[in-house]
C-alpha cells in the first residue's frame, strides 16, 4: 500500500502557493511542481490521467478507477494550491516530522487531504475489490483564490465541447477534502467579496483644503460598515450549523505619496452568506445601505470571489453512509456545520450532493506553524478507500 505519510511530504516539500491576486512570481507560487508530481506517480502506478491548464502553470488533473457495473460514480477532489508562507515561524517546505505529527505550508490546509485520497485511489487501483464505486480523484487548482479550478470542472457539463473525458457528466456523490477533524461537514457558509472605493480631488498637502481626500471619505464609510456588520447576525434567522451571516473589511489602499492629498481609497470586503440567502442581494443591500447614510457617492466593483454555500438539504443520506463507513476506523463521528467556504458547494450547485470530509484540524489551516497529525492523516486515507467500496454495496 502507498505511503500516505510519504505522499504528503513530497506534496508539502513542492511548494504550490496561490499568490492571492497580488502580482508575485517564483519558485514557490502556482501549482505546476504539484501538478507534475502527481503526474509522475499515476504514470508510475500505470494510470492514466487527464490535464487540463486552466490558465499557464495551473492544471486540473483527473484519474478515473472503473468499478463495479451500475456502481455509484464517486468523486474525491482536492485543492493544490497552498494560501501563502509569510509570517510563518517554521521552515514551510521542509516536511519536518516531530512527535507525530508532519509541519509545513499545505499539510493541513489541504496536501494531507490530498495525499489521503490519493493514497486509497492508489490502493484500489492496486487491489481491485470485487465490489467498488467508480471513482475520479479530482486535483484542482486556485480553490484558495478564485476557485479558477472548479469552475470550468462543474461548469463543463452543460457544455458537450468543454467537457472532461474521465468525467463527463455530474458524479452521483462528491467527497471534498478539507480538515474536518474526520467530521462530515454537511452545510457551510458561501462568500461573497468585492471593493469599495471613494474618489476625491488630489492636490499638494499643504493646501488640504483645495482637495478632497478620498481617505476621509472612506473613514465615513467604514463607520458606516462597521455599524452594518454588528447589526448584520441579528437582521435574520443564523442558520443551525454554519451561524449567522458576517461582515468583514479585510483590505484598504489609498493615497500615492504622503504629501498629496488621495483622491482614491479602495477596500476590499468579505461578506459570508449562509445557506438559503442569495448572493446575488448582497452587493444591493450593502449599496443601499451606504448610500442612505452618506452624502456623497461611492463605487462598487463586481465581486472576484461570488461563491455559493452549502446546503443540507441533498446529502444527509450521503452523509450517513459516509459515517457509516469511517466508524470502524474512527468511532463514531457526526455531521456539522463549519464558517468557512469549499468546493462542496461548486459541485452542490450543479446537482451533486457534497460532503466535506478529510484530516487535520482547521484550526491549523493558514498558521504560522501549520501541521497535521499522522495518525488522522493514516485514518483519512482508510476512510476514503473504505467508503469507495462501500458506495457500491
């Protein structure tokens, strides 16, 4: 059988990170090193795989096992891209192992999902169980970002010219490896993010008043949010798992030079939606809202990130037979609700019932000395194989 713990060493000592928008270039950004590497391994173990570049050094890689006739179609994906090193206090691609558990940039947040799929993809193209699903482990790209990856995958089936070739049409069910602590997250908040900006009028800084300064204005405007964001969880009903929709200014620019009076601020918002509120309402509302409390104009862009939540209306039964599976390696799990935004929403919207599942804790995910634990990775990669051959019984 692979080595699950080999697989995520190898993933986390090749660097993928996802510049995150900002116009970075090097060694350690994209995903192409991860996409290659997976590669090599299916070639190695005799599988064929189809790739597909979204943009330039960055793939969507797809291998496909055959079960049993009339078998469930089951989709295991995985993100390749890491969020990025800095702020880090370890080596972020050293692959250190220390008292059981494996650090470095990606372990968790996802490479250990990813080697964990891979490595029961791997066993059962090796073993060859007389009863199985047909499954297609799924390597994405950019899902920390703008979810470049997904898009054309799920976006595919509804147009015969673009589809893929080992998945041509919707799966029966998709697995979606996140750190779940091995729970099964079955309903997530989506996320909606776009930028504000305020103009004003530029001039020299020791006549201020000749100008108007952006900046100013957009003091106004964040007061105005941050009001809008306390009273946000309170104006409707948080739903059971995920909690209550949010509010967040994450990023402001504005201003060129010190001595200028700024006649542009921009900032960046991040609004979480919860399932059974649409996102496109959300942009509106905030509009309407700035614009009855203030007296001067302001500009907002289309979103860059517009993701969907996910419901649980289509997966419980999914659900159940996925903890059905794992309780013999794991004990008895549950079915939960977490904050935070995956894939498993892509693939529920185009018709799919999805469930977030995989090793790792997401209070590692992102951090400075990001890591997971072997042992939960070693069970992950168990979980997954057992519920593949399961799905067909």
């Amino acid at each position: 059988m692979t080595d699950v713990v080999r697989l995520l060493s190898d993933l986390v000592r090749l660097p993928s990170v996802n510049p995150m928008g900002r116009p970075l270039s090097g060694e350690e950004f994209l995903e192409a090193r991860v996409t290659e590497y997976l590669c090599r391994v299916l070639t190695e173990h005799q599988v064929s795989y189809e790739r597909r570049d979204v943009v330039p050094q960055r793939a969507n890689l797809l291998a496909r096992f055959e079960g049993s006739p009339g078998a469930p179609v089951v989709v295991l994906d995985a993100h390749q891209d890491t969020v990025p090193v800095d702020g880090m206090v370890i080596a972020p691609f050293d692959a250190v192992i220390k008292e059981g558990r494996l650090y470095g940039r990606g372990a968790c947040d996802v490479k250990g999902g990813l080697a964990a799929m891979l490595a029961a993809f791997l066993r059962l193209v090796k073993e060859r169980p007389s009863r199985c699903a047909t499954v297609v482990v799924s390597f994405t790209c950019d899902e920390e970002a703008t979810s470049l990856g997904i898009h054309p995958l799920t976006g595919a089936w509804a147009d015969p010219s673009t589809r893929y070739r080992l998945l041509p049409k919707p799966p029966d069910i998709a697995i979606v490896a996140e750190p779940t602590s091995l729970d099964a997250v079955v309903a997530h908040r989506g996320a909606v993010r776009w930028q504000i900006s305020t103009t004003g009028r530029a001039c020299h800084s020791s006549r201020p008043e000749e100008g108007v300064n952006a900046i100013y204005r957009m003091g106004e405007v964040l007061r105005h949010l941050q009001t809008y964001a306390d009273e946000l969880p309170k104006s409707r009903p948080p739903h059971p798992l995920c909690g209550p929709a949010t509010l967040s200014v994450g990023i402001i620019t504005g201003g060129i030079s010190v001595n200028a009076v700024p006649d542009r601020c921009t900032i960046e918002i991040d609004r979480r939606v919860i399932p059974g509120e649409r996102r496109e309402d959300v942009i509106p509302e905030v509009a309407a809202y700035l614009s009855d409390r203030l007296d001067f104009s302001v500009e907002h862009s289309d979103p860059f990130v517009f993701s969907p939540a996910l419901g649980d209306e289509l997966n419980g039964v999914w659900a159940d037979r996925l903890l059905a599976s794992i309780a013999p390696v794991v004990g008895q799990k549950q079915k939960v609700g977490v904050a935070y935004g995956t894939h498993a929403s892509r693939f529920a919207q185009a018709g799919v019932p999805s469930v977030v599942f995989g090793p790792g804790d997401i209070a590692q995910a992102h951090t400075k000395d990001e890591w997971i634990d072997l042992a939960q990775l070693r069970a992950a990669a168990e979980c997954y194989y057992r519920f593949c051959v399961d799905a067909a019984a």
